[in-house]
C-alpha cells in the first residue's frame, strides 16, 4: 500500500485473509491468468484511469490484478451495498494498493456516495455492474464525459439502462455490453446464478430444498440456471413468466408455468430474477403460505416490494444473518425475507465460482483494451465484443480442462459455404 492510497473499508487488519482467498480463486481462472501475464509483459493500458464499480469479491479482485498487470490505475466500488467481502477488500488496498470504496452492509447513502467518490478520480474507463456510475456521471458530472473513452457493463440490468440513455440520446460515448458476450451469460447467469443462488438460500437458512415448491419468477438466464439446480436437488419447480416464447421453453423443460396470483398461495420459496420491479407485491405476499421464504437474485432489490411488506406486517424479526421474518398484520401469516432482497447470491454466499468468472471477466479485460485500441473510432451506442474474442476465450476455457475438439476439414468448411450441394 503506497502513502496515496486511499480508502474506505471495514477493517484492514482483515488483508491476509483475503489475500489467501483471492490467490484461491484465481487458481480457476487460467484464462483471467493468462490475460494478465499477457498485460504484465505488453502494457496495453498503461496510464489508463478506470473506475470499476463491481461486486467486490476475490475474483473481482483477480480482474483488477490483471488490469494493474496492464499499467491501468484503478479505484474499486462496490456495486451493491451487501455484496463486498471485507477481506477482499483489505487485501486489494493492503497487498495490492489499490483505493477501494467497499463496507459490506453500506447504507445507500455511503453506496452513492463511493460512487461519487470514484467519479472524482475522473476515470477514462468505468467498467460498471448494474450502470449506477454511468447514470450517475450522465446525472451528475458531465463535466467528465469529454475524457471518458468508453464504459463496459457487466449484467442485464445495465444493459437494459444503457438502451434506455443510448434511446434518450445521453449515451455520448461507447459502451461495450459485455453480458451479451455468449461466453458471459451462457455460463456466469446461468450455471453461475444457478448454483450460487441456491447456495446463498442454503447458507442463510439451512432448508432441504427436496420436496419443497420453488417457484422461479423469470425464465431468463438466471432463471434456467436456477430452475435447472433446483429441480436437481430434488424441488418442484413452478415457472412465472411475461414473455410467451420463454413460458413455452419453460413449460418444455418440463416445469409447470403459473401467472405469480396462482404461483403465490403454492410456493414454499419463492425466488425473483426478472431484472424487473415489484414482480412480487403486495396482493402476493398476502397469498403465501405461512413461512414462505422470499428472495432476489436479480441485480437490484427492487424485484421484492419491501415498502409494501413493510406496511403490511409487524417490524421483522431477524432469526439468523440474513433471515428476517414478517407477521401480516391482518392473516398472521409470517413471510421469511433473505437478504434483505439483495442478490441472495452475493448477500448470503460468496457469488458465483471462480470458474464462470474466469470468463466474465476475461470478456471484462478484453473489452477495457478493446476500448483502448479502438478509442476514437467507435461511435457512441452499446457495442459488444467481436465474435473473435468470444470464440477465443471459449478455445482457452477449454484448453484449460484439458479439452480439445474438432477442427472443420477443408471439405467441410467449403460444404457450409456453398449453397449448391444439397443431398
Ligand atoms: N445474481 C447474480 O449474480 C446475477 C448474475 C447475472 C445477472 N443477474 C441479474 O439477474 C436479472 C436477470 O438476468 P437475466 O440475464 O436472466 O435476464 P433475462 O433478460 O435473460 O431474463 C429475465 C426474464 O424475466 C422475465 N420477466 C420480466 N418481468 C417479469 C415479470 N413481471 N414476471 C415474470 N417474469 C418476468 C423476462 O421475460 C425474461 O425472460 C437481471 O437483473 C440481471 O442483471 C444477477
């Protein structure tokens, strides 16, 4: 830790602990490894500013290695209030000199505060998980734009509010999407939120997931993921869905589809990954079943109506970290809240593998040089990642399990270019 590092983190006597976990992590991540060796010897971001605004977790910290391997500066925020680990962040400012901006369980105000804090360091780059600091410079400090070479964005969410600002013409420079890189949300959203959604369930409360009623609202990504691990340990899986051709697919990978006003009075649990608002609400609350537990793991908490639940029940009770109960006012009927319905995932567990961040983040790194070689060249807008870059971190995944495929034959690649052979 240099003199000028700066930060604001629970406790710094907490570095070795987290130090132990990040070099854990990285040991899947060969692919992340292997961008950083390349960084390390080639320098592609020297003197880069970036502000990163991620979950700030051991494998988020292995991103931030490889982005300093490739001379950038760069300042951490976390991107949800209940979603840092301490010791990470300790480790990243003790070990590695790094300013981060992280307390697990921040308020909102300390949130958005950090996130001013980092757009004063008046980044090139924002690498954002969720657009909180990009709306935030478009809000609040337009003065930085000028200097901003691009944004990458990690989750949906963000992308979804990235269209919105690039349709209401604010979006004045590029931002890559690196969620829709398929080899970001085929397997982090998926396979990732899939396994630690169910980990945080299990963390928090212990609950045998076999026999029980889950019911997944949202056949996304996540959702799959989620339903998919679910039916696996043993639970009928029940479906909510707005969209017709997701419902089919839902309904085809063998689950039962329901509207949430017929879903609410059969579910034990009730999982959100929607990305949308108050997707569970007051009618619905009012339906459970006496010790129904509720939970997100979409980006923002807003997929639970709180406000409502609130009003409705007796103060909670908190019966073990990250379990609070309500009592409705009028039934008696008492609803079981994780996390305070932030992503249950981060809040309860330690997020998704390091194994499908070794992706995420590879696609995360590429993007920040992509951005550098092409600065000045892209037009404002969302862009995503060149097909080459996907193929190529899939070929070293593999590479990485030991694993080879098949190459296409001359013949073969002259049969898929041609229209004139048929049978
Ligand atoms: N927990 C994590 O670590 C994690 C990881 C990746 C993404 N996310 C977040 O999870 C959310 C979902 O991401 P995704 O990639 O699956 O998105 P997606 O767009 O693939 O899926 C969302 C689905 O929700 C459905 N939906 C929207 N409103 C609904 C409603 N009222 N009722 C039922 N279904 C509704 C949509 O039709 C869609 O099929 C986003 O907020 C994303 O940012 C969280």
């Amino acid at each position: 830790m240099s003199k000028e590092t700066s930060y604001d983190i629970k406790d710094i006597r907490l570095a070795e602990a987290g130090r132990k976990r990040i070099e854990w992590a990285e040991r899947e991540m060969p692919v992340l490894r292997l961008i950083r060796e390349k960084f390390n010897s080639e320098k592609p971001l020297l003197n880069t500013k970036i502000v990163a605004c991620a979950h700030v977790t051991s494998e988020t910290a292995n991103l931030v290695r490889a982005l300093q391997s490739g001379g950038a500066e760069t300042v951490l925020i976390a991107s949800n209030p209940l979603s840092t680990q301490d010791d990470v962040a300790a480790a990243l400012v003790k070990e590695w000199g790094v300013s981060v901006y992280a307390i697990k369980g921040e308020s909102t105000e300390t949130y958005n505060r950090h996130v001013r804090n980092a757009l004063n360091f008046a980044p090139q780059i924002i690498i954002d998980d969720g657009s909180d600091v990009v709306a935030t410079l478009i809000k609040e400090r337009r003065d930085l734009i000028p200097a901003i070479i691009g944004s990458t964005e990690e989750t949906t969410t963000g992308i979804v509010r990235l269209h919105s600002m690039e349709r209401a013409g604010v979006l004045t420079f590029p931002s890559i999407a690196v969620n829709d890189a398929q080899t970001k949300h085929f397997f982090d959203n998926r396979y990732g939120t899939g396994q630690s959604t169910l980990d945080g369930i299990i963390r928090a409360t212990n609950i045998l997931l076999a026999g029980r009623t889950v019911v997944v609202l949202g056949y996304g990504w996540c959702g799959k993921g989620v339903a998919m691990r679910a039916r696996g340990m043993g639970a009928n899986i029940v479906v909510t869905e707005v969209n017709p051709i997701k419902a089919v697919e839902a309904v085809m990978d063998g689950f039962r589809v329901l509207p949430i006003a017929a879903a609410s009075s059969l579910g034990d649990i009730f999982i959100t990954v929607t990305g949308n608002r108050h997707v569970i609400d007051e009618q619905h609350f009012e339906l459970m079943k006496d010790g129904a537990i509720v939970c997100n793991s979409g980006h923002f908490d807003l997929e639970l109506n709180l406000d409502a639940l609130r009003q409705m029940s007796a103060p909670p009770v908190n019966l073990r970290p990250f379990v609070e109960e309500y009592t409705l006012n009028e039934r008696k009927n008492r609803v079981i809240v994780l996390g305070e319905g932030r992503l249950i995932n981060l809040a309860a567990a330690e997020g998704h593998p390091a194994s499908v961040m070794d992706m995420s983040f590879a696609n995360q790194a590429l993007s920040v040089e992509y951005l550098i070689n092409m600065k000045g060249t892209l037009a404002p807008g969302v862009h995503t990642l060149p097909q080459e870059v996907d193929t190529e971190i899939a070929s070293l995944k593999l590479r990485s399990f030991g694993m080879d495929i098949d190459v296409l034959t001359a013949e073969q690649t002259e049969y898929l270019s041609s229209w004139e052979m048929g049978t």
